[in-house]
C-alpha cells in the first residue's frame, strides 16, 4: 500500500481517503477474538481506521526479554484490523501514556540509573543514549510486526512530547530509527499543545484536542472550550502548510479517576451532542484525519492501571468497555456515513460573512462535490432559529451542530438548500438513494422550488428523475437511524450491529429490513432461540471462604524470599506487582515505627493487625506523600524478637505525563525510634497468585469463591460483569479463573460493576474474590467468615445478542 | 507541576507591556495557548518585590476581578486570544533597563501555572 498525501488528505494507492479512525487498546481488550469483536462494531459504524498505541511494558517484562505470544500477540489483533478492513494508525511509543502503568515504559528501564526517560528531567532536556538503546531494542521487536501488515498507514513517534527548549534531536533521531527500520508510510507526532511542535521533525504535523477535560466543568455554559478547535485550521496551516489537517487524538470520551465523578456522570456531562460537535466543527475546518480517542472502551486488567485510574477504561467511548454500542456510538455512525456518502477530502474554506451570539458556522467549498458546505452550531441553551443570509431560517437545537448542503447536484434534481441531516447514500451510475434523518422543523429546498419537509414517517420517500439518472431520498426517524447500518452497496435496518459479512446480530425476535438498490426493501425475520433474557441478574452463591495471608502468620517461614537492602521501594526491590510483601524481625525497645508506602499499607506485628491505610491522595494533579508514624509498646511488641510484615498495594506507577513515572511505589522509607537497621525480606502478589498453599491462620486477608456456568456459543455475543453494588467490605481483588481482572476499593462514584472479560471466560468459572479488611470490621475469626460467607455479589448479563447470518 | 514547556507559557506575556504605576506596576497577558481557566493568582513577583493575591487585581472584557476573588470555586474564564491587565499595587518594582517578572497562578485542570519573563521598561 502506497501512502502520500498533499495539504488536503491522505491519498492510498493515488486515492483520496477520509480518515476516520477509533482508537483501540488490545492490552484492554485482551485476544483476538475481543479484537475482532470490536474491530466488526467500528467498520459497521463507519470507522475504516482503528488506531493502535503498542504498550511497550506489557510485552516486556524484563530486560531482553519481549512476549508476543498468546493474548499478547499483536499480529492477530492486526490481522484482524485487516479481516477487518481497517486501515492501522500505529503508534508504538516508546512513550504512550494512554493512563497506563509508567505510561507504557518497562519497569526494568525505569530502574537504570543512567536511562532519563524520554530524554526529559521535568521540562528540561537531557539526551540519554542508553534510553536510545532501549528504544532502539523494542522498535527492533515492534516495527517488524507492524511492517508485516500492509494496512498501516500512519506511524506516530513518541507521544504528547515538549521539553523548554525544543531540541529536535531526540524526534529526529526516533524519525530515523522508524525509517531504518522500513517504516514507509507517513510519520507524525501528536502535538499536545497545539502550537506547531515538532511539526519540521515529521511528515505530517498532528495535535490532540480535548475541550473537556475537567468533570466538574459544564462545557455547555463554558462553551468556549471549543475556541482551539473552531480555529484549529489556522493552526495546521501555520505549523505546516503542504499536510492535511489531522486531529490524532479527537475527543470522544474522557477517562474517570480514583476521586472521579463516575463513568455515569462524564458520560451524561459529554451527552451526544458533544461528540457531535467535535466531529463536524473538525470537518468544517478541513480535518480530513482524526481518530475519535477512545471509540472503544476497556479494562485495566492485571496491573495494566498507572495510579491514577481504577479498572473501568469505559472512557465513556462509543463502544464500551463491555463491547456494547452506545449512543454516542450511534451519533459516530451517522457522521462517519454522511462523509462515506460525499468525499470529503478537498475542502477548502469559503468566506462568510455572518454573525449570531452563539452561533459557529464555517463555510466550505467542495472541489469534488462541486457544492458547498454550510456548517452551523448553536451553544444557545435554547433552540434557536438562524437567519442566514441566503433568506432561510434554520432552526437548531441547543449545542447541536448541522450540516447543510448548498447547490449540491444530485442524480435527479438538485438541492439548493437543506437543513435536514444526511444518513446515508448507496448510488450506482444511474441511480442514488438518499436517506435522511426525519426533523419536523428541518427542511430541504430543491432546484425548481420544490421544498420536502423533514417531518416524515419511516421509509417515506421521493423519487427525482431527469436525464435518465434517479434519485430517491427515504426518510428515517432518528430511532431507527440509530439500528440502521450502511454496507457500502446495502443499508440493514433493525439490527443491534452487523458484521462485515452481512450477518446481523439482535437481542430479540426481530423483522431485518434490507435495501439496496437492485433488489430495493427485502425482509427476514430473527426468531431469537439461543437466550430468553438479553438482560439478567442473580445473586451469586459463595461456596468457599478462606483466609489466605499465611505470611503475617507468626513463624511463616519466608527464608526463600528476597533479601533487600536499606532501600525498600519497589525500584529497589525490583518488584513490581501491585503487591508488596516485606517481613523482618524488630526487638521489643521499639517505641514507634515512620513509614511512607504507596498506596495502600498495612502492618502487622506478631499476626496482629498495628496499622491499615490508604495513603493515595492526589492534590492538583499531583501524588501527595504521606508519612505516618505508629507508636509500639510492650503489649505489640510481646516478644524480645517481634516479627513484621508489611502488605502494600502499589496502584501504579504515575503515568508520567505531568508526573514523573519515577515516583516511588512499595515501602517507600520506613525508620524505628530508636533507630535501628532493619532488615527485610520481600516477595511480590498475593499467595493465591502463587502456587502455595494458602491457608492461613491471620484473618485480614480472605478469599471467598465462588463458580458459574456460562453459556458459551458461538451465534451469541454476551457481556457479563459482578457487581459490588451491596458489597459491605471496603476492598477486594478480583479473579476469574486465576486471573486479576479487578480492583475494588469502595468510593463515592468509582466503579461497583467488574466486567468478566469474555477472553478469561469458561464454560465453568471460577470467581476468587480476595477481601482485604481492616480490623475494625472483624469481631472474631468465626464471625468474620461467616460474614464474608453472606455477602451479596451479584452475576450479571449486561447484554446479549444473537448472531444471524 | 505541569508539563507545559516554558517557552510556550511566556507567549501568554505580551513584551513591552510592563508599567511603572504610582506604587506597583501592570503588564498585559494575552491567552494564545488555548481555552482555559484561573482558579487562583497565586502571586506576582517583579525584582524582588511579591505580590500576593490581595495585591493583584485582573482587568479583561472591562471587568476588574480582585485577585483574591478568584479561587477554584470561583475561577474566571481566560478564553482563547482574550486579553487582560494585571495591576499588582502596595510598593514599587520596576526598574529602569530589565525587569524580572516571575506570575503564578492556578489552572483547575494542570494545577500550578508558573510564567516567567523578562522585560525591559
């Protein structure tokens, strides 16, 4: 595949081509087949990209030593971008960010101490050519794969980057590298900032917008968040007039934190009409690239997390975390049909004159439509009628966006105007099908005066003819538009999604509609037999409970551990696990432990429980460190040789954004009064994680278990999740099947549902739960367990679907 | 701290624009970064005079906002291309020749925002 491009859009093979791109984490979506699943859902809304970030610390986790095999093998997530047909956008770091643990940098790379990385020390630079080394390493692992699929046609270099001083040979250097590697297709980098940076160290210069970006914020009263994008045309003309204009990262979501507001509120706050916006405010401003960042959702499985988030990566994305479509999805779809329907990669902008409080618009010519494009928005918190010049009256909703058609030649007559909103066009030489969204207040003036209203009923429809040529425009109603799927050469109506093959999936007996223009309407009936219920709960049946932290048993025997010496941070104790296990032995003249840990600790003194807290705190975007001092006496220390453990939780690395990804984890100091040496022995993850045995005498840590059946087919598409809803114990990790797929931590608006990621699924599963308590809550022994043994976690399907061909 | 490169946020600084008033100064800043918030002046320090936030005061769209009236429950909008005059008073800083002009102040979303230039009145 041959990639260039000109100032107006990229061109594949010597044709124009209208990126519209969805970024895809498949370290959050794990396997292939969740990858295909995915990959369907955003090629039946209208994507023909997906953008893939490469997390360099998930394939390697020590030095020299790089795992592409089983769920971490990314040549079958990019083959099934290809079986797909979506074109890659790859973006392998090294840095990515992405709210990932370190933001995706190794944590053994981390550790050298003569590796700065990403050449920076806060906003200075520092060139580090072991760094380059290191990078020079994984780019030898990555762009390999990458070059064997013929499909990718965007490359990006490090991510977000800027230092005070701009040197360039860092982004020149991994241009280069890239390049020496057989990168062919165009290089960018996306500008965080939007101020042109490192626009002459690549081919195409990118930026990333977010308007949103604070939760407590209310873009529709602060409307002017949107001023970068309104003007973000000007910005890619001065930073490099010869490429098109490219939104790398577009806002179509945004990520929730430890402190958030909930997945709930951000996505009610961004509603659809912000997504919307976004979308055609970039193609009124010439945007021929952008890549909707996230359009679909995943989970911070395993310690995927950097400290900031919790498991949900909903991001509120058009497909969620669950896979499941959701409305902003359905918004996606119409505009990603509209700009199938008329090529829009040769726009330029038009003078027009006109001003309304509130009120955006942007005109643009169309050199290959031969129309132009009237693009309107209103930020008023009513519906507001614009009076344009042209004599119409548009009326548009509150913080809705239109786009009209001026003098656009179709088939059979021509529109001089409209206001009524395009879906979609299936067209052979001699004859198109416009269809259009119903609007009772939109209409549509044609050549001769004919005006059609836009309150119409499903599947109304008008038929133009002249000169042999045909066109029809039928109407639907913004409901079934929103069931309704664009196939190229067919639109399928009714169904929940489509696959590329056709194949239509419903989670209810359902009457398909079909049309395309030989054999116009066609119908079939889905008979839904694989499932009774698409939606379902109950309440799971606890089989087992356990205690399981046999290392703050008095006398366990941690011989085999590993000795560490006076510094005990995870860097130094080369642990990296979200667990940290530390044991040593304190005489009994100890009359008060200092200690600072991330993030959550607990220290137990002969089997008994001293201290259990949680010292995560952000304050402005930045970790706020906590030291805490417990006072001893005779009773704690009731030995003359006392033994210690320490657990602590490590919820991720910073992700190095604002933050540095240095920032210790694990014991971070930890000091006696009287001050003595301590010596300590470490191991990481919990013991169910390890192949010993469990049991255990000490009560803080128990397991309770729990198995489920699930049905299995393969015409099915199911998501399920526990929720913690009425969960009474204040933290737990999650396993399904032996494997960690979540952290809870009771907060105000953080996530009560886990969803049991279809990968990890069985036929037969089994749910560990492991209840991490503070004392307070445990009576007794008996108590305790018994209590565990009664508390209600829900199993839940969130949806189901069956599949048709 | 956020990582914003310096030389990006002295663009908000418009060269020139430091005065020497009846005891204090005022300067000129002009948002070409991108669409935001203040939630807080932190101070203004000229030389070796500071200023702390009942010193300041911000003039933009003819509204005068006393320094200390701007917090995160109260943070004012600082819109893309909107300018503003900062008015610091309560002792005199500037100096015939260069002038160092250090300005901190809140961002809701990147926390502390610290600007730091040179002038020369």
């Amino acid at each position: 595949m041959n990639v260039t491009y000109d100032k107006y859009s990229l061109m594949v093979d010597g044709s124009r081509v209208f990126i519209k791109s969805g970024a895809f984490h498949y370290f959050r979506t794990p396997g292939e087949k969740m990858a295909r699943d995915r990959f369907y859902k955003m090629k039946a809304g209208g994507y023909n990209t997906v953008d893939i970030y490469f997390n360099w610390n998930y394939h390697s986790p020590k030095l020299g030593e790089y795992d592409f095999s089983g769920i971490k093998d990314v040549r079958k997530v990019l083959q099934a971008a290809k079986d797909a047909g979506l074109f890659i956008i790859a973006r392998p770091g090294p840095f990515i960010n992405a709210e990932v643990n370190a933001g995706g940098l190794p944590f053994w790379l981390l550790k050298m101490e003569d590796v700065i990385p990403r050449n920076r020390i806060g906003t200075e630079y520092k060139y580090s050519p072991k760094y380059m080394e290191y990078i020079s390493e994984w780019y030898d692992q990555i762009i390999p794969i990458i070059n064997e699929f013929d499909n990718v046609i965007l490359f990006q270099i490090e991510n977000e980057y800027a230092t005070d001083t701009m040197e360039e040979d860092y982004m020149k250097e991994l241009y280069k590298m890239a390049r020496d590697r057989g990168i062919t297709c165009p290089i960018f980098h996306n500008d965080a900032y939007f101020a042109g940076l490192w626009a002459d160290c690549v081919d195409i210069y990118a930026l990333d917008l977010y308007p949103y970006i604070n939760p407590n914020q209310n873009w529709r009263q602060d409307n002017f968040c949107f001023d970068t994008l309104d003007n973000v045309e000007d910005i890619f003309r001065s930073a490099k007039e010869s490429s098109p204009p490219f939104i790398a990262e577009m806002q179509s979501g945004w990520f929730d934190k430890w402190d958030g507001s909930g997945y709930k509120h951000i996505r009610e706050a961004l509603g659809d009409e912000h997504i919307n916006i976004m979308t055609k405010t970039a193609l009124s401003q010439g945007v021929t690239i952008f890549n909707h960042y996230m359009t679909v959702g995943g989970t911070n499985w395993d310690d995927l997390a950097c400290d900031e988030v919790y498991t949900s990566y909903e991001f509120t994305a058009p497909i969620d975390e669950f896979g499941v479509p959701q409305s902003n999805f359905y918004k996606a779809k119409e505009i990603n049909y509209f700009i199938d329907s008329f090529d829009f990669t040769c726009t330029e902008p038009k003078d027009f004159e006109f001003y309304q409080e509130n009120i955006y618009s942007k005109l643009r010519q169309d050199n290959i439509n031969h129309c132009d494009w009237l693009f309107l928005r209103n930020l008023n918190s009513e519906e507001t009628n614009v009076a344009l010049p042209n004599g119409k009256v548009v009326k548009i909703r509150p913080y809705d966006m239109k786009i009209c058609p001026i003098d656009l030649d179709l088939y059979g007559c021509k529109i001089e105007f409209s206001d009524i909103e395009i879906f979609a066009r299936i067209k052979n030489e001699a004859e198109e099908a416009i269809f259009l969204i119903s609007d009772k207040k939109a209409k549509m003036y044609l050549d001769g005066g004919t005006i059609i209203s836009g309150e119409q009923k499903d599947f109304n429809n008008y038929i133009f003819e002249r000169n042999g040529k045909k066109t029809q425009f039928i109407f639907l109603t913004k409901a079934l538009a929103d069931k309704s799927w664009f196939m190229g050469d067919r639109i399928i109506f009714n169904a929940d999604y489509v696959l590329p093959n056709g194949a239509v999936a419903v989670d209810k007996n359902t009457e398909i509609a079909y049309f395309d223009l030989k054999y116009k309407f066609g119908k079939k009936n889905c008979i839904v037999d694989a499932f009774s219920n698409s939606v379902e709960t109950k309440n799971l049946h606890i089989s087992d409970v356990e205690f399981c932290s046999p290392e703050i048993d008095n006398d366990y025997n941690y011989s085999g551990w590993k000795k560490i010496g006076e510094k005990t941070d995870a860097f130094s104790c080369d642990i990296y696990d979200e667990f940290i296990w530390y044991k040593s032995k304190i005489p009994n003249n100890i009359s008060e432990i200092t200690l600072s840990a991330r993030h959550l600790f607990a220290v137990y003194i002969n089997g008994k429980e001293v201290i259990n807290r949680n010292s995560y705190k952000l304050e402005k975007l930045q970790e706020v460190p906590e030291t805490i001092s417990v006072p001893l006496n005779k009773k704690i220390l009731s030995k003359s040789e006392n033994e210690l453990t320490i657990l602590v939780q490590n919820l991720g690395f910073d992700k190095g954004f604002s933050g540095d990804t240095n920032s210790p984890r694990g014991l971070v100091s930890f000091e006696t009064s009287p001050q003595i040496p301590v010596e300590f022995y470490v191991r990481d993850k919990l013991s169910i994680e390890h192949t010993q045995k469990y049991e255990s005498e000490s009560p803080y840590l128990a397991k309770i278990s729990a198995e489920f059946d699930v049905d299995m087919r393969e015409d099915v598409f199911f998501a399920k999740y526990v929720s913690f809803e009425n969960f009474r114990c204040r933290r737990a990790t999650i396993y399904l099947n032996g494997v960690k797929i979540g952290r809870y931590i009771k907060r105000r608006n953080v996530q009560e549902k886990f969803y049991l990621i279809n990968e990890f699924l069985k036929p037969h599963n089994k749910l560990d739960i492991v209840v991490w308590e503070k004392e307070r809550n445990i009576k007794s022994n008996w108590d305790f367990k018994s209590d565990l043994k009664n508390v209600i976690i829900l199993l839940g399907t969130y949806k189901k679907c069956q599949l048709f061909k | 701290m956020v990582i914003v490169p310096e030389f990006l946020i002295r663009r908000i600084y418009q060269k020139g624009s430091l005065k020497r008033l009846e005891n204090g100064a005022s300067l000129n800043l002009k948002n070409v970064l991108g669409p935001g918030f203040i939630s807080g002046f932190n101070y203004v320090k000229i030389n070796d005079v500071t200023y702390e936030a009942k010193d300041v005061k911000f003039i933009t769209n003819n509204n005068e906002i006393a320094g200390t009236d701007v917090s995160e429950e109260n943070p004012i909008a600082f819109r893309l291309g909107q300018t503003g005059t900062l008015v610091m008073t309560g002792s005199e800083c500037v100096l015939d020749g260069n002038n160092k002009i250090i300005i901190e102040v809140m961002n809701p979303e990147a926390g502390k925002v610290q600007l730091s230039v040179e002038d020369v009145v």
